[in-house]
C-alpha cells in the first residue's frame, strides 16, 4: 500500500518469464496491483494464467516489445500512476550471447533506455533492475562483495550488466531516480505449486532445465562443460539460488526504495546462497533427491564462462532484510515436481489431440 493508502501499482517488464513470474506472485501475495509488459520472446502468455491460478488475481498484461520507442512512449504515457519498475526484460543466456553479440547489446540495452525514458517523462521515480554476478569476471578473491572489481566482461551478456549499471548510474544523478541493482548468481528451482517454474524455449541454455529435461527423456544426455577447471571435483562451481528466494528479494527491494530507506541514488546488491556448488555437486544433488539417474557426456570448456563464483550476500541480508532460505535440494527437488508436471501437461494434450 501507498502512504494515501492506494493499493501500490508495480511495472514488472518481463513479468511472464521466470524470475518475472514468481516475482509478480510474491507482488500479488503481498498486496500489490501488477502490470506486466512481455512480449512472449521467451515466455508463454499462458503464464498469466498460472499467476492468477496460484495468487487468485490476475495481473494486467500488456504483449509489446520494450524496444520499440512508440509503444514503449506510449505505455508509460497511459500508466501515470506506477510506483515502480522492476526490469527483467532482457535476453539471458551466456552462451547465445557469444553467439549473437549484438542481438544481446541491441535489446538488453535498448529496453533498459526506452524504461528510463517512459520515467524520466511520466514517472514512476524507482526502479528494480536485474543485474547479475557476471559483471565480476573471474573475480580474485571469493566470495565476492559488491565492492569488488568490476572486471573486463568474460560475454556479451555480462557487458551489457556491466553497461546498464552504468546507465543507472549516470541516470539517477541526472533524472533523480531511486534504482537498486540487483546482481544474481545462478537462479534455479520452482514454485511450490509447481504451476510456474523455468520454460525455456528451444534448448535449454541453463544447467537446471537441461538436468530435468535430459531426467525427463527429452535431451538424449547431459553435457558438463569443463572437467579440468581448478576446482574440487575439476568442474566449474556456481552459488545457486532459488528463484522463490530471488524473487522475495525483489519485493524487499522495492520496499526500501518506496520506504525512502535507501542510502545512495543507486544501491547494488548479491543475492546468492553464499556458498558455491560444483556442477557435478549439483548432479549428484538431482539424482539423489529425485531417484533418477542422469545420462552425463563431459566435454570441453564452454566460451565465456568462469571458473568458480559465489557471493557474499551480508550486505543484502542486513540492508534488505532478506536471506535465502532454500538449499541446494530444495532447488533440484521443485525443479523435478515443475518438470514432472510439464510431461502430464504434454501427455494430457497429445491425448486429447
């Protein structure tokens, strides 16, 4: 609720994909009124659906594309009473980003810009972005704080994080904007309900869908990208974090900008577990909490990834009042019952077509 007593309005810009959704269902649980703008390129609109299955209120939902400076313009133009913005919209996979440089710098960019403009000209004045631990590299010392380096970008993605906070940096001087940034580690797992979850279209890019799918019989196997890295078990270590966890951030963070709580013009925090997870710890965590065993083919390094990364969230524990509280087999176990529940859903639809 607003200080007037309005029940509070928050813009979640990729609200239909996977850290979006679970983060408009912890919106919507806490009492605010959610409008989302996603234009489905990785997503499904029927995710709209779920949200208002598990919450019982369905968030307002827009289908456009935020690089597009007219209809973006003319969103924020018709929308004058947001109290926030939580920017997801982005692309997200490492590895595609080496692929396709610029497909990731035009739209990652792009959107962050035509979001600034719609506030800078109709308000509102406080923005959550999803920033990420990649901005880091391969930091030096571990676990990282978020005053460590920035250093050079191993990816197109991580430079397009690394950029964008630069553009919240200088904007929030300029427009007088409130942002926090908000630098994930490696997000995984489900809702509870098992009605949302990670649905990534085409092949997967990230390591839990591909473990669930390749459990579930659709990947033929598993491939481990490295086994000679400087690690316990030679394979590249990750601090993984659930996404229900991820998203309760999200909703602390724009409480303590709306509270007027916030410290600095842009505020930057870790959201991890702080602690790491080998890939093959992550395997073994799979397997044993759901009975099945993997089909796993180890090959070579992937480009742009670093070898081990994990976060020291206390800052974002004490600022925030958050702590992740999910362990590594709540995470695989969710995302297996979220699995599970994508195969009756396809079987049921092949039988009835």
């Amino acid at each position: 609720m607003t200080e007037t007593g309005r029940q509070s309005r928050i813009l979640v810009t990729g609200g239909a994909g996977y850290i979006g959704s679970h983060t408009v269902v912890e919106l919507q649980q806490r009492g605010h009124a959610v409008v989302i703008v996603d234009n489905l390129s990785n997503s499904r609109a029927d995710v709209v659906d779920r949200i208002a299955e598990i919450t019982g209120v369905r968030p307002e939902f827009h289908d456009f594309d935020l690089t597009d400076r007219a209809k973006t313009e003319a969103f924020f133009a018709s929308t004058p009473d947001l109290d926030a913005v939580i920017h997801f919209a982005a692309y997200k996979a490492v590895g595609e980003s080496m692929r396709d440089p610029l497909a990731y710098y035009g739209n990652n960019l792009e959107s962050l810009l035509r979001v600034l403009e719609g506030m800078r000209r109709h308000g509102p004045r406080h923005l959550v972005f999803s920033s990420s631990a990649t901005v880091y590299g391969q930091p030096d010392e571990l676990p990282v704080r978020e005053t460590s380096p920035v250093r050079e970008a191993w990816s197109p993605y991580g430079s397009t994080k690394q950029m964008a906070e630069q553009i919240l940096r200088f904007s929030v001087a300029a427009y007088g904007f409130k942002a926090v940034a908000l630098r994930y580690f490696n997000p995984v797992g489900a809702h509870e309900s098992a009605l949302i979850g990670e649905l990534p279209l085409g092949v997967p890019n990230n390591l839990a869908p591909f473990i669930t799918q390749t459990a579930a019989g659709r990947q033929e196997c598993l491939e481990v990208f490295g086994t000679d890295y400087g690690t316990a078990d030679g394979t590249a270590v990750r601090d993984y974090i659930h996404v229900v966890d991820l998203a309760r951030a999200h909703v602390a963070a724009v409480a303590r900008m709306t509270g007027e709580k916030a410290r600095s013009g842009l505020e930057v925090f870790n959201l991890g577990t702080g602690r790491g997870h080998s890939v093959r710890e992550v395997i073994d965590a799979f397997e044993r909490v759901s009975g099945v065993r993997l089909n796993v083919r180890y090959v070579g390094r992937r480009p742009g990834d670093v070898e081990k990364v994990w976060a020291d969230t206390s800052l974002a524990n004490r600022e925030l009042g958050w702590k992740a509280e999910r362990d590594l087999d709540d995470m695989m176990r969710s995302a297996w019952k979220w699995e599970q529940a994508l195969s009756r859903r396809r079987d049921g639809a092949s039988a009835r077509g």
